[in-house]
C-alpha cells in the first residue's frame, strides 16, 4: 500500500478538477462521440434536440449492432424508463428485445427530459426511422397514462400489453383488506388457469360478486383493461413467452451496476457502452456454444433430434421439457377426443397421428441458430452492417485452437515458454498500433465550426424518489421545542436554569 503513491482523496480530487474543465461542454463530447461512432459506421443512427433555447432536451440512439437486432427480434419489445442515472436527473429509456437463447437486448436508448405523450410520441417516431421492418407486434409497459397514448400514436397496429406483475402487485394497494385477504387466490386462479376468455370473464364476476366488489372503480377498470394484461385475452399475441416488464427493470438493475447518478451524459455513455459490450460478449458465448455443439436430448424422437440441430440450446431445452409432458397429454387422448389448445397437448396430438418431424411452418426462425444469418436493410433499403465480422465466430474458434496448441507445445521445454512469451509480447504491440491506428484529430477540431447545445438543466422526473429528510428538517416540522423541566423554549431539560441553580 506504501508504494502506490496517492489515497482515496487525491482520486477524489483529481475527478473533481476532470468535472470542473468539462462543464458546460457535456453535449458537446456527447455529440462528437455520436459523430465519431457514426463515421466510424453510418449505420449508427442518433438525433439530439434542444428545448427551444439551445439547450439539451432529449437524444435519441441505436448503433449498428441493435439495429439489425431489431431486423431478426423485433416482433416484441419491452420498454420501461429509469431514473438516477445521471446528475441532471434526465430520464433513460430503453427499448429492450429478446434473441434467440431468450437474452435481454438492447434495441434503442433515449434520454427524456420529460414523460409526457409528445416526449414518447417524439421517441417512438424515431425509433421507427432507424429501425427495419415496420412496427413490432407487441409491445410490453407498465400502466402510464402518457406511454399508452403516445403508443396507439405511433404504434397503431402493435398489440400494446399491459406488465400484468404491475397490475396483480396492485391488488394487496387497492382492495380492503378483508377482502384482500378472503379472495386473492380466487382472484388469481381466475387470471392464471383459465383457458379461453368466456371463462375468464365468468370466474372473475363471481369472486367480484363474492367479494361484494361490484362497483370497485378500480376492478372494473381492470376489468375494461382485461384485453391488455389477463392471459387469457392475450395469449393469441406473440410475446416471447413475457407477459409482464420485469425483464426491462432487470436490465435497469445490471446497468445501473455500471453507473450512478453522479454521472454527466458523457460518463454515461461510456459507462453504459462497458456494460452493454459485456451482455453481448455473453451473446457472442452462446452464439460460440451452438455452432460447435449440439444438445443432448433425453428423449430419442426423430422430432427432438430434429429440433435440437435446429434450436438454440435455450430454446430446444423449453421445447423437450414440453415434448417429455406432452407424454401425458398422449395418455389422455387415448380415452378422450377433446384436449386444451396447449403447445403440449398440440405435441401429443402429432404422436397420436404419426408426425415424426416438426413440420417447417411450426418452427420460429427467431428461436434457431441461425436466427441472425441473412441481410437487413433500412428503409431507404441500404444495408445496416454490423461492426463485427459475420465471421467472426468462426475465426474466434479457429485461432483459440490454433493458441492452445501453440502454448501445449511450448510448455515442453523452458526455451519453448521464453520464446514464446517474447514472441506474444512483440505481437501484443503490433496489434495495439494496428487497433489504435494513427492519432486523428478531425472530430475534435470539428467543435468550432458545429453549434453545440448547452448542457441540459437539471429536471425533475415524475418518477424520481424524494429526499431523505434529515433529523434538522423533521425537528423544525415538529416546532419549537419546549424544556420538559420550566416549559420555557429555547433550552432542553439538562441546560435548564431552575435545575443548575444551586
């Protein structure tokens, strides 16, 4: 510890002096950041507006990366805003998706100044430009008044569902307690096992009857909603297997192991790009594991066989898990005619009649390992190439083998270890010169002949918590203090004249 040279206070101070010269120039190393990642790849596609005065209100982006993400995955996407990301208290949203090993992605993010219709209205619009491929099919939110709104806006052919865990969450809040307390599990075998929407509709009027809740102004309005969130009503929608935003606050909760809200917009930006190469480096594992590997399969069907070449690991380990129950389903059908509409009863009926092989039109592509192999192009029908190499995979592989081989023999002898160590240590610094290329200053001149916006003031989100109160503060909402001992104010009881005089 004596020979590192400086302490806790001097990292402090020297983050304060970095702060200080960067103020006031925050949306201006955003935005050449933004110019850089775009030159680097046109297909980075970004949008910063101002709120009228030249100052920040809102940014908009989505790299190459996301935006052929979005041309294979996105049929669904979750969308759910945080707060306390950043020191002007702006509001992040996100646009996440799903790939094929059932991973979140991230398709879009934005920041907000403010929650209303016109600020999502504005999001979504763009969002629709930079992404391929139209709407998305479904898309996932909590209950906001301003989100529904600017969504049947933007999205007027996209089947908006309601987070159904922040509705049931909700139940405990508005119903009596009584109540609460006598009916909940009715009220949940009613939105959980039942199958069709007549039966929905009948289990529910008779816990509410039960309950003696018919005119609750809250049940019926969940009532009027029960299209947007009850499974029953929704199922008919393709939603990735969601049916609640739990998996957009579970990214919130990974990203925000990365930042703070200390943070300025730039440190934002760098932080979250960390955070976001590292979720992709476990795409790109997953990615590795299904080219080379093949699931074993615990059932030996020509179908399971069939399907475990085709899906993802993920994706074919739900499909056997319902093929291995979709056994008994098989033993029903031998006595009865009639079944559920069910994925494990619609496998038993392909046993019942003999189908060995799932047919083609059953089999998502978005499920299949080569759910991102093909071309994406935008609306102006121009390609959006990825940074990456499509190889990229396989030359991971092969140069993986090729080092372990060269490092097994080296460890034969002592010479073979120097050798080599000299030789990785030699090449470790050409490939740093041939990364880093020569130093280029173009982006960074670039600043006196832009007009830059000023930095955005600090706002306050409907969202964010309140202040902790401290002792002073709850002290002076109590009023003035009397001693317990005289009644007179301004002393306590061990300070009192009557009790210190001799």
């Amino acid at each position: 510890m004596d020979k590192i040279g400086f302490i806790k206070k001097d990292i402090y101070n020297l983050e304060c002096s970095v702060n200080g010269k960067l103020r006031n120039h925050d949306v201006e190393l955003v935005t050449e950041y933004f110019m850089a990642e775009q030159k680097k790849n046109e297909a980075f596609y970004f949008k910063i507006e101002g709120d009228g005065h030249d100052r920040f209100s809102r940014c908009f982006w989505a790299d190459a990366t996301s935006r052929r993400a979005y041309g294979f995955y996105g049929d669904v996407v979750v969308f759910d805003t945080t707060f306390n990301t950043n020191r002007y208290d702006l509001t992040f949203a996100p646009m996440l998706g799903v790939n094929n090993h059932g991973q979140t992605i991230v398709l879009a993010c934005a920041f907000l100044s403010k929650e209303t219709t016109e600020s999502f209205v504005w999001m979504f619009e763009e969002f629709k430009k930079a992404m391929p491929g139209g709407e998305p099919k479904t898309i996932i939110t909590d209950q906001d008044a301003a989100m529904a709104i600017a969504i049947s806006i933007s999205f007027p052919t996209t089947f908006h569902r309601l987070c159904i865990w922040h509705i049931t969450s909700k139940f405990a809040v508005k119903l009596p307690r009584d109540a609460y307390n006598e009916y909940w599990r009715e009220f949940q075998k009613a939105i959980w096992d039942t199958n069709n929407k007549d039966e929905f509709d009948a289990k529910w009027n008779i816990v509410v009857t039960k309950a003696g809740l018919t005119d609750h102004p809250w049940l019926s309005s969940m009532f009027d909603l029960r299209e947007s969130w009850v499974p029953a009503y929704a199922r008919q929608f393709f939603a990735a297997g969601m049916s609640s935003s739990q998996r957009a606050e579970g990214s919130h909760g990974f990203f925000k192991q990365y930042i703070s809200r200390r943070n300025s917009l730039m440190d934002f930006i760098i932080r979250f790009e960390r955070a976001l190469s590292h979720q992709r480096e476990k795409e790109l594992v997953a990615d590795h594991v299904d080219a080379f590997e093949v699931a074993q399969c615990l059932l030996p069907m020509p179908m399971n066989k069939q399907m475990a070449t085709l899906y993802t690991r993920t994706m074919f380990q739900k499909f056997e898990q319902e093929l291995i129950e979709s056994t008994a389903c098989f033993l029903e059908l031998k006595t009865e005619d009639a079944c559920k509409v069910v994925f494990n009863h619609i496998l038993a009926l392909f046993r019942r009649d003999q189908i060995e092989y799932m047919p083609e039109k059953y089999i998502l592509k978005r499920w299949k390992k080569t759910a991102k192999c093909g071309l994406v192009s935008d609306a102006n029908s121009k390609e959006i190439k990825d940074c990456a190499d499509p190889g990229l995979l396989i030359k991971r592989s092969t140069m993986s083998r090729l080092a372990s081989d060269v490092v097994e023999d080296a460890l034969m002898s002592e010479e073979g270890c120097e050798v080599l160590s000299e030789t990785l240590k030699s090449l470790q610094v050409k490939l740093k010169l041939l990364k880093d290329g020569p130093s280029n200053n173009e982006v960074g001149g670039s600043s006196s002949q832009t007009q830059y916006m000023k930095d955005p003031k600090r706002v306050r989100c409907k969202g964010r918590s309140k202040g902790v109160t401290g002792a002073k503060e709850k002290a002076m909402k109590r009023g003035i203090r009397h001693c317990r001992e005289c009644g007179h104010i301004g002393h306590d009881r061990r300070q009192c004249p009557a009790l210190n005089t001799p």
